[in-house]
C-alpha cells in the first residue's frame, strides 16, 4: 500500500478534524464499500452540526476569524462553510419575498439575523416557526410583558388583522424591530452587570404574568435523574463518570425543593439580550420559556460564557470577576436566597452534565468533550464559587 501525506489530499478542515483524534503515525481509511449502505459517519453528522454553528454564530457578529479560531479552521474554510450553509436558506428568501406584502410591506430591503429570523428594511424582524402552538404561545408571553413594561418585540398584525400567516407548512409572525444589538465584549464587568439586573426585571415580570401563559412546568433534577443518567449509562459513563455525575446530582437535589421556582427565560446568552450605548435595550426569544428553578437562567448564562469563545478566552480569574459583576446586577433588583448562592456551582455543574449527555446521546463527540471541559473548568472552581 502506498503512503501519501494527508496535507496534500485533505481539505484544511478535514485535516484540523482528524488531528484533533490522530497525529503523526498512519491511519488506515477504508473504502466507502467498506461501509453499511446508507450509513452517514459520525465525521459527517459531526461536520454537519458544527457548519450549522458556525452559520449560526456569524449571524450573531463573529468575524470569520474569530470562527476560525473556535473551530481551528483557516479564513477561506470558514468562507466555503458559510457560502454552502447560506444556499439552504434561498428557499425561505422567496417565500419571503411572496408573503412580505400580507403586511403592506414591499420585497426591499432583508436580511437574515440568524436562520429562524430576517431583518425587514431596518424596522421589523420577520420569524418563521414550525410549531404554531408555540408561536402563538410566544405571542402571548411577548404581550403579557409589554403589559409589564418589559422591553420585548410588539407583534405587528397582517392588513387582515391576523398575528402571524400560515405559508408552506411555516409559520410567519412580524415584530417591530427593537432598538440595539447583540452584545460582544463578554468580559466587560459593567455590561455583565447590567446582564444580571436585566435577567432580574425579566423574572419579576414573569411572577407577575406567568399565571396567563400555559407554559412547561420543568425539573432540572427530574431531567437529571431521568434521561441524563440514562445516555450517560449508555454510553458507559463519557464523556462525565458516574462519581461526577453523583457528586453534581446529589448536592443539587439535596437544596432543590428550598430552591424559587418559576417561569423563565430558559436562552439567555448574548444573542438573547440587545445593549444600546453601554445600556439594555430589550430580550429577544422566548421559545424555549418554561418553568424551573429561577437561577437556572443565571447558571445557564454564566457556564455559557465558557462555551462562546476558545478554551483559552477566560482564566478563572476573569471568569469569576463576570460571575460576580452578574450576580451583583441580579441582586441590585432581587435578592437571592443563600441556598440559591449556595447552589450555584452545582447547577452550573448539571448543566454541563445535561449537555455531556445530550450530545453523547447524538454522537456529536466534539460538543460532548467541550461540555466535559466546561464542566471540568467550573469543577475547578468550587472553592471560590462558595464565596460569592
């Protein structure tokens, strides 16, 4: 057999992938014969999930080279990803472009924000959904917390005076377009700060409204102990080993019932949150709203940092600064109980196990080791997190 050298055949991402499980000796691949027919890789799924990310993440203002960085790729790699993830949404333009005028509106000036949502001339945001019980569900929870005077998009209805349209098996709802846009400096102290109150006004606002919204009544715990334990069973304890996993689940279930409960966010990260001039400007998404434990919002954004940027973005040090600055904004609203202190490191610590297991359940390996490494770092942590 002859040998040749994998970086004259292989495309540079092909190649960053492959190191990341092999280096410096041969590898044997075989023949696509060799395989059952029909069967994608997990390399392909794998490929795929991570394109779709990288789509995501450029719609939310990363730059193709901080992409490149995230995802050890070159510039014209990210370039060929991003041309070939923007042909699967052609077909939505001219869908577009057929209902734009059921509100008055010409085919002018769009542009997509990210998959689910295009900018329409600068003042509205046009969202599709799949799922109409949820669409007319959001729709609620946006009214009810304008009602509040909670800054969220107001939805604009059709010339027929209907709240959104049915097209092709979509779902289209118009919102005007809120003032400001996505957050970037993730370690400026001053905006995560204003993160943390921001999240608290939210909360308030839904104690006071969630009795007119039917939303999920969800357990952190209960999903635990259910399906998380399951695929980590399954899949013989990888990427979290079973004295992790009982570790986290044992200190979370031994605060849980003392721990406030109610309807939250669910999503909040910076793609959720808009900030004009230093200032926040108002939330955005609400698909996944559910009831739960009300610092999973906190945790869920604070271990999320983690994930945004390389390994290397944050030292712990820096990373606790931000943990800080949010819980201070938070508390400048609404105090947290101690159990609720208390169970910050664990909660953060679930949360990664939910997502260990989640992607090892889907073969995603990459997304599976960067939970493991997330919850590795938070882990690492424990000892300064009791002090906050």
């Amino acid at each position: 057999m002859k040998y040749r050298n994998a970086s004259d055949i292989l495309p540079d991402e092909l190649l960053e992938t492959v190191r990341r499980y092999y280096q410096g000796g041969y590898l044997y691949i075989p023949k696509e014969n060799d395989f059952k027919a029909g069967r994608k890789t997990e390399y392909k799924t794998e490929l795929e999930k991570r394109d779709r990310q990288i789509y995501l993440k450029r719609l939310e203002g990363r730059t193709n080279r901080q992409l490149g960085m995230m995802y050890h790729l070159s510039e014209p790699s990210i370039r060929r990803i991003l041309a070939k993830e923007r042909l699967r949404y052609r077909e939505m333009e001219e869908i577009i472009k057929e209902i734009l005028p059921l509100w008055g509106m010409d085919s002018g000036l769009f542009s997509q924000i990210y998959p689910s949502a295009w900018r329409i001339n600068e003042s509205h945001v046009l969202k599709v959904y799949s799922d109409q019980k949820q669409l007319e569900r959001n729709i609620k929870i946006s009214s009810a917390l304008l009602d509040c005077d909670i800054p969220v998009a107001e939805t604009v209805h059709t010339k027929a005076g209907e709240p959104y349209i049915k097209c092709r098996n979509h779902f289209f709802v118009m919102t005007k377009k809120l003032e400001g846009s996505n957050l970037t400096d993730i370690k400026d102290k001053k905006l995560a700060w204003e993160t943390g109150g921001a999240m608290a006004r939210l909360h308030a606002a839904f104690r006071k409204c969630e009795k007119e919204i039917s939303f999920w009544d969800n357990s952190l715990l209960q999903e635990m102990k259910g399906w998380v334990r399951e695929n980590l069973m399954k899949n013989d304890w990888q990427p979290v080993s079973e004295a992790e996993y009982l570790k986290a689940v044992g200190q979370l279930e031994s605060v849980y019932d003392a721990l406030p409960k109610q309807l939250i966010h669910r999503d909040v990260h910076f793609g959720n949150f808009l900030f004009q001039e230093g200032s926040f400007s108002g939330y955005i998404d609400f698909d996944l709203s559910q009831k739960n434990i009300r610092i999973f919002d906190l945790c869920y954004f604070l271990a999320g940092l983690l994930a945004e940027e390389p390994p290397e973005a944050f030292t712990r040090e820096e990373w606790l600064e931000i943990v800080k600055a949010v819980i201070a904004g938070y508390e400048s609203v609404t105090k947290l109980s101690g159990q609720e202190k208390g169970a910050v490191c664990c909660v953060m610590e679930c949360i990664e196990i939910l997502f260990a297991a989640y992607f090892i359940g889907e073969q995603d390996i990459k997304s599976a080791e960067d939970a493991r490494r997330i919850f590795g770092f938070i882990q690492n942590s424990e000892e300064d997190l009791k002090h906050l």
